[in-house]
C-alpha cells in the first residue's frame, strides 16, 4: 500500500493516511471514513482499532482494498 500514500510515511499522521486511490470495503461491515472536504484519493481511519490498544494487529487493512 506504500506506493499509493500521498505523503511520506513518516509525514503521516496516526490517526489515519491519505492515499492517492480510491478505498473500496470488501465488506458490509466495515465503515469507510469520508472526507467533508474535496480531496482527490481516500483517507483511511485507523480509529477503529484505537480502543484495542495493544491488542490491535492492523487488521483494517484486511477490510479494504485499493480500487485501480
């Protein structure tokens, strides 16, 4: 996924990541994060494994995928 962020990775912030493609969920239950403003790409939210603290793996990114 490195090759669609927006910003340097270490220019990114915590909380989410700015990519230049379009994120598309692979399922019903996974609730996409959507900008107010007009930004050409996707901001992907990484609040949703915030409150596992150190029992989050980083799965979001199994929930999503990059529309080419």
């Amino acid at each position: 996924m490195q090759q669609y962020l927006f910003h340097k990775i270490e220019d990114q912030p915590y909380l989410c990541t700015l990519v230049n493609k379009k994120v598309i969920k692979k399922d019903k239950n996974t609730i996409l994060y959507q900008s107010r403003a007009d930004i050409s790409g996707s901001v992907v939210c990484h609040l949703g494994e915030v409150h596992l603290k150190r029992k989050a793996k980083g799965k979001i990114i199994n929930s999503i995928k990059i529309q080419e």
